[in-house]
C-alpha cells in the first residue's frame, strides 16, 4: 500500500457515501431508457384523447411491446388494474395503495 495517502482513503469514503443515491439514478436512467426492460407498463389517469392517439401509435410498434401497454382513463379502473399487478402495501395512496412513505418516479422531482 506503498504512496497511498490519506486524501485518497477520503474519496474512497467519499464514493461510497453517495453510492446509494448513485444506484438509484442508474437505475431510473435504465428504466427511462430502455423501456423494453419493463414486463408491463400503465398509463393511469390519462385524459380520454390518449386513447384515441394509442389506437393510432400501436400498429406502429411491435406487438411484443404494444402488448404491454395499457391505457387507463378512469381512476377507479387505473386502482383496480394497479392493485392486480402491484401488492397494494408498495402502491402510493394517490395510486389507490397504502404506502405513505416518500415516492418519486424521477430523482429531484
């Protein structure tokens, strides 16, 4: 360990301090990015015309990724169809579930 100094053993602790707050960015960034990583992904809440623009878009995309897009306008249905596929106590309350805690899909948001 000859030339280390104690400067560098401080950024050493440095990086790992902040290595949790650094995954969580990798790990929104894979999801903005490569959505085909998702198994399902819903559109809750969208206004009615979202529909209508999705029939137009879906032939245009392959089926394998169309196919796990859904698109909910109503509120009730959106909890519903969350509740089916999320366990109830991880889905945020403005999301129909328990959770209480702090939620955030995007860092800094």
């Amino acid at each position: 360990l000859e030339g280390i100094t104690l400067s560098q053993l401080k950024w050493v602790r440095q990086w790992q301090k902040h290595s949790k707050s650094r995954n969580e960015r990798m790990g929104m960034d894979l999801l903005e990015c490569y959505p085909e990583q998702f198994s399902k992904i819903a559109v809750v809440h969208a206004p009615t015309f979202f529909s209508a623009i999705w029939t137009l878009v879906k032939p245009f995309l392959p089926a394998r990724t169309s196919d796990k897009i859904k698109i909910l306008s109503s509120k009730s249905k959106s909890h519903k169809y969350l509740e089916e596929i999320i366990e109830k106590r991880f889905l945020p309350q403005f999301l129909g579930g328990d959770y209480e805690g702090e939620w955030r899909m995007l860092p800094g948001k």
